[in-house]
C-alpha cells in the first residue's frame, strides 16, 4: 500500500495538483471622446446614453468634459469591449456626418 502524501504537498505521487498558471486580471482600458468644432452637443449626449448607457445626466456631464477640458472619460473596459465601443462611435459619426473621434488608452 503506498505512502499517504503529505496534504500540504503539491504532488499526489506522479499527478500533480496544483496548476502551475497564474490567472491574472485583464488589462483595463478608458474610452475617451475627443471635443472637434462640427459634432453638436446632443449628438455626444446621444452617443454616451446609447454606446455607454449613461444617464442622461452623466451623459451631459461628460459631454462639458469633452467641451469644455477637449477630452472626457466614457468609461473604462477590457480591450476588446473599449475596441468595439470605438467603433460603435465612429460608425455612428460617420451615419451622422460628424467628425467626432473616440479613442481608447490603457488605464
């Protein structure tokens, strides 16, 4: 009969218990929206309450940011959810005929 292992061990004769990978968390990324002279305001307030699911009042908040400072947060995603945030708003733009641009960074 074998030898029980030691519970503390990370071998159970030839198998070996534990993974040797580490999860780690996703790299997070802000979705930024940048302020140009030809997008009007409701259409930004528009974009952050369909793309982003801002309230209304949020929406509005962010879109001084974006008047106001040049750029505003819209939030902050893993990269493929900010990716396609970016794009969302770019197609929409483009249906609209606005130039605004949205862009993301690593948080």
């Amino acid at each position: 009969m074998p030898k029980n292992p030691d519970p503390d061990s990370q071998y159970n004769g030839d198998i070996k218990l534990e993974p040797d990978t580490v999860l780690q968390e996703p790299k997070m990324y802000r979705v930024i929206l940048h302020n140009d002279h030809y997008t009007s305001m409701d259409f930004v307030v528009e974009v952050l309450m369909i793309v982003f699911h801002k309230a209304a009042a949020e929406a509005t908040k962010i879109m001084l940011d974006v008047h106001k400072k040049g750029a505003g947060v819209c939030g902050v995603y893993t990269y493929d959810i900010a990716s396609t945030k970016v794009s969302v708003v770019h197609n929409m733009a483009k249906r609209r005929e606005f130039p605004l641009k949205c862009s993301l960074e690593e948080a």
